[in-house]
C-alpha cells in the first residue's frame, strides 16, 4: 500500500504557508501513555516543516457518553505530558465553541493547538457534514496518523479526507507497511484474542478465522464461548465450521462478585456458572496455550487473557507474554490494554511490532484497507 506521506506533503507546500489539521489517536489508558510517545515523531517533524504555521493536534478519547466529561478531557493529561514531550507550549482548542475557532483564524505565527475530545463534538461519530465543515475552515491540510482509528467512519478520520488535501503520518505509514508484510505471510499463524465481550471482536473472529491456523480464547469473552450463549453480532455458523480452530480454556479464575477484592477460585470450566466472572484463564490452559504459542511461526495478539490490573487475574496474561519471549515465533500485538499489559509484564523488544490499533490492526489484516486511508492511496 503505498500512501501519500510526510514526504509528499513538503514536496506540494515547500513555499507554501499551511494550517494542518493532524488526527492522531492519543487515546491513553491510564497507566501507559505509549500512544502518545508513537505520535511525537510526526508532530516534530511538522513542526520542523517551516510551511507549517498552525499545528492543530486533534484526538478522541475513550467514548464519553455526552458532550463534556472531565475525567475524559484531553486538557488535563493529554495537553501537559505533550507540552513537557514538546518542550513547547500548546492552546487548546473547544471546536464547540466559535471564539476559540476564530481567534485560531486570527492568531499569527507559529502556534500549536490541541483539540478538547473530539468525541465530545456533535457529529464526529456520525461522520456529520456541519462538523467537517467547521474543520475544513482553519485547516489546509490534513494529515492521519491515528492509526488506531482508522477503521471508524468518523468526521475527523474519514470525512475530512474527503475535503482537503490528506496525507498519512509517520505512525499511519509504519503500521500499513508492517501490515502488509503480514498480511503475504502463509507462516503457520496463531491467533490470540482477549477482552471482555465477545461483541466487540466479532467482525475480527468472522473475517480472519480462514487465515489463522488455530484461535486462542481468553478474557471475561470465554463465558460465552463455554455456554455457547453467543450474541447476535457474533456469526455462530463460523464458530460452528471452524470449531477445531478454536482453543477455548479449560479450566479459569472465576469470582463472585466483581472486585478485586473478591475471593479467586480456579475451577474446571464445566463448573462455571454465569452467576459468576471469569478474571482470567487457569494453569492448566496456561500451560496448553504456551504449547501452541511454542509451535506457531507467527502469533497475533489482541486482547489481554483476564483483568491483568489485579493480583488475582494477571498470571494468564504474565504467562502469555513469557512464552512469546521464550519462543522463535514472530509476534504482533494490537490495541490499548495489550500494549499497557507488555510494558507492565514484558518487553516490546520480543515483539516484531507492537500496533497503536487493535481492531484497526485486525481489519487491516483482513481487508487490506480501511475507511480512513482509502483517501491516502496513491493511484499507480
């Protein structure tokens, strides 16, 4: 896939003056703020572009259920642990208020903006025309290198693209090429997926069950797997058909009230009860997925194995990651938790790649492209 890039846009505006919109996905947890550090070197290099006068710095984070949550605006961790990141300092920027739009318009020099949550915007998650507008009328260019977000048709990843001139970061370029590479491999392949719902890898499990050897479950998503009470977005039919793809556990760290102060139980899985959670995988399935993890040329990890922030459900997730260190095979890990769960538990130096994206990683696996970069393909 070969995108438009950093190198391409200094190329079209080296005598030309620019405000340059760049999505990134800053989308931090709360222990680990490696998003951030992945978009420092495109952020510095358009800073270095002397083309650039405006810099405005644009991210979601998590999934606020109105227009403003404090615990979830980008002010308050986000734009100091740049600031010391940069050395430099940043305005931030409420894309719902007008003031703030036109005293960017307004402002000369070379300045740095980041915007409050994108998320927290009427029209971003809908992809609205009224919010691509307003973007479209400080900015000149836009540049994507929220790569992690990618996959979703929004008016900051996708209807943007659609109105100026785009271009892909360094982040974005660096995940498609490693991607691609993936994706011609015919390697023996493992695939490991955790995390809470089922719901939420449905699409992942449908579209790479033809180009994944073996599937390993883990994460509270084992339960439906054991019930086989499966939720509507979740195609039964190819769980049925490929059924001796999936590794399901056989035994796992159950409790009854969902705390980390609860007492943990290990119990055979034909002893759970939906009453209870499952916190993480036992010993006896630690031990089995370790022997596949051993055997698999290539492993592609997303999703921790149980609550790996308590003492009662990291060991599954410990002991994932010791076998991919101890182990020939090429490794890839995706998404948020996965990346916080290495830099607690591991080192990123065992893993081929380590993506900013979890289910964009996985779609892009899949698919070969996404919404969000179609619009970055150069046509030859």
């Amino acid at each position: 896939m070969n995108l438009f890039n950093l190198d391409d846009l200094k190329d079209d505006y080296e005598n030309i003056d620019i405000n340059v919109f760049l999505r990134c996905d800053l989308n931090i947890t709360e222990n680990d703020y490696t998003r951030i550090d992945l978009s420092i070197p495109t952020i510095l290099e358009l800073l270095e572009f002397n083309s650039v006068k405006k810099l405005i710095i644009c991210t979601h984070l998590g999934r606020p259920k109105s227009n403003f949550d404090s615990k979830l605006s980008t002010k308050n961790i986000i734009k100091p642990y740049l600031e010391k990141k940069l050395k430099k300092s940043i305005i931030q920027l409420n894309l719902n208020d007008d003031n703030d739009i036109n005293k960017l318009m307004n402002n000369s020099g070379k300045l740095i903006y980041l915007t409050e949550n994108i998320r927290f915007s009427n029209g971003e998650t809908n992809n609205s025309a009224e919010l691509v507008d307003k973007i479209k009328s400080f900015s000149d260019v836009y540049v994507n290198d929220a790569f992690g977000a990618s996959h979703r048709k929004h008016a900051s990843v996708y209807g943007i693209s659609n109105e100026i001139k785009s271009y892909s970061g360094r982040l974005l370029e660096k995940e498609t090429e490693v991607v691609d590479s993936l994706g011609s491999s015919k390697s023996n392949t493992t695939l490991i997926l955790g995390g809470a719902k089922i719901e939420d890898k449905a699409g992942i499990l449908s579209n790479l069950v033809d180009k994944a050897q073996r599937i390993l479950i883990g994460g509270g998503m084992v339960s439906g797997f054991i019930t086989k009470d499966f939720p509507k977005a979740f195609n039964k039919k190819i769980y049925e058909e490929n059924v001796g793809k999936f590794f399901v556990p056989s035994d796992v760290v159950k409790i009854e009230e969902f705390s980390s102060k609860s007492k943990a139980e290990i119990v055979n899985v034909e002893l759970f009860n939906k009453g209870s959670f499952i916190i993480d995988i036992g010993p006896k399935t630690i031990n089995k997925y370790s022997e596949i993890i051993k055997d698999s040329e290539t492993v592609i990890w997303n999703g921790s194995m149980g609550v790996f922030e308590w003492e009662t459900g990291c060991l599954g997730t410990i002991e994932l990651i010791k076998s991919i260190e101890n182990s020939k095979c090429k490794a890839y890990a995706g998404g948020g938790s996965t990346i916080e769960a290495i830099n607690s538990f591991g080192t990123k130096d065992s893993f081929e790649h380590i993506s900013s994206g979890g289910g964009a990683f996985l779609e892009l696996l899949e698919s070969g492209s996404l919404v969000g970069i179609d619009n970055l393909i150069k046509n030859e």
